[in-house]
C-alpha cells in the first residue's frame, strides 16, 4: 500500500468532508428544532449552486463573494417555504413532513428545470484545478476553501445557538417543544427562522457543490440519500454530530476507495450506518427529548 496514496485520500477525504458537513448541518437544524424530515434540503443545495452559476455567469461574481447574495436570498426563500407549508403540521410532524418537503424539492426542480434548462452544468473559476504541495501531498485549493469556509459558518452557527437568546430560544424547542411553548417561546417564529438559516447553509454547499461537480435540477436526488445518511450517524438533531459524522464518512469513503475500490467506497456510508445502528442507534451526538 502506498503511503502517500492514503496520506492524499485521508486529506481529500477531510477537506470534502468538511464541504458535506456544511451542507447537512441545516437538515440537521430542521429536524431539531422542527421535527421535519426535509428530504428537500438537498433540493434548495442545488438551487444555491444555480444561483452561484447564474452570477458567475452572467455578473462574473466569484462563488464566494456571491455568498453574500445567495445566503441572504435563500434565509428569505426558506423562511417563506417554512411558513407557507410546514408551519400548519401538527400531528405527525415526521411523517407528513416527508411529503411536504418532497413536494417542495419536486417544486424547486421544476422551476429550475423551467428557468435553468436540463443541461448539466459547472461553477469553472480560474482557479478550479490551481493546487499546492505539503510534504508530497497534492492539495487542491478550492477543497481547502470550502473546508475553512464550512468550518467559518459552522463556528458562527455555534455561536448563534450558544451566545444569543434566538439560541437559547431554538435549542430550548430542540429539547422539548411543547415546554418552550409554556415558558413564553414564539416556537412558530423560531421554526421559520431555523428554516431560514437552514436554507442560507444549504446556498453555501450548493456555491461549493457547483465548484466541484457539473449539475442539473435534478442532482438533488444524487445528494439527499448521503445528507441523511449523515445526520443519522451524527445524531439526527445534532448540528455538531452532522458536521464531525460528515468527516468520518468521508474520509473512511476515500481512504477505502484507495485500499480496495472506488465501487467498493461508495457502499461506505451503508456500512457505516450499520455499524454504528446496531453499536449506538441514537448516532455519535444523539440528543435525547422529552415531550409531555
């Protein structure tokens, strides 16, 4: 086995782990504050990356300083979407929220299918293949931009759920809703700002996502069986446990796709679910609720 070959999937693997763990660290925000199963996050992470495109394109605005157009558009577009078709469930909040948010990604397909076209295609910066080298490691820059940002907006999100009253306010509705209710929390102005915020994490993926992949307004189904996947390992409602399971499985990915096979690698995530379903059901960070 060659040393070096591991050493550059173990990087990859972190530094692309990094760019997933952005992207599900708004499914996992939903489900903890909502009780949602947003099968449609992968949908608004596609939409950003076409947002991305269409300025670049068409404004020659550079994908990361485009961020502080789409994040802002996109809070707005999933605050609406929250309050518009996910506000009014009550009961049985996961199960009808599978097909509210299916609706919702089949919907946002469409208009970028009617919008956008059917053609596959790709955020191409200047500086889409420039690399570096450490110690015989081959790093390319745009997977080590999108690891800092991914962990920038991740170390800002914690600071919003750990420095601010709207954090205090959502992980009290995390614990248990109905108790942040009684103690005088708008849990429905809460929700939609989650949503909101969601939302603007997935336009950053999909900004990154756009960079690294060609894509059309249906890869969205190419992405959400990986982002639930990893919220399942991290602990469902754990924004934490989303980003740190995303580096797991992503650098475990690589490096088996050195040792055995690319073909063999993309099984990975099943056999880490697995695993970890039988070892630990609740994930790495699993939060335990309590509702009267």
């Amino acid at each position: 086995m060659n040393g070096g070959l591991l050493l550059g999937a173990s990087v990859l693997g972190l530094l692309l782990g990094g760019i997933y763990g952005l992207m599900a660290s708004g499914l996992a925000l939903t489900f903890g504050v909502m009780r949602v199963i947003n099968v449609g996050h992968s949908a608004l992470v596609i939409a950003g990356a076409y947002m991305s495109y269409e300025l670049f394109a068409h404004l020659h605005i550079d994908p990361f300083v485009s961020l502080v157009i789409t994040m802002p558009v996109m809070f707005l577009i999933g605050m609406g979407l929250e309050m518009a078709f996910l506000q009014h469930l009550r009961e049985d909040r996961e199960q009808f929220s599978v097909l509210v948010t299916w609706a919702i990604a089949l919907g946002v397909e469409g208009v970028l299918g009617y919008f956008c076209g059917t053609d596959l295609v790709q955020i191409s910066t200047n500086y889409a293949n420039s690399s570096f080298s450490i110690g015989g490691v081959q790093i390319v820059y745009i997977y080590l931009y999108g690891f800092l940002l991914g962990a920038l907006l991740m170390g800002l999100l914690a600071l919003l759920l750990r420095r601010t009253t709207f954090g205090w306010s959502l992980r009290a509705t995390v614990l248990n809703r109905q108790a942040a209710q009684l103690i005088g929390i708008d849990v429905a102005k809460v929700s939609a700002i989650a949503f909101g915020i969601a939302a603007a994490m997935a336009a950053a993926g999909g900004a990154l996502y756009g960079m690294l992949n060609t894509f059309n307004p249906g890869s969205w189904y190419d992405l959400i069986g990986d982002l639930l996947i990893i919220i399942v390992l991290g602990g469902f409602s754990s924004v934490r446990g989303a980003f740190i399971a995303s580096l797991v499985v992503i650098m475990f990915q690589e490096i088996l796709s050195v040792i055995i096979s690319p073909t063999w690698a993309d099984w990975s995530f099943f056999m880490l679910l697995a695993i970890v379903l039988i070892v630990r059901p609740s994930g790495f960070f699993g939060v335990k609720t309590r509702e009267a």
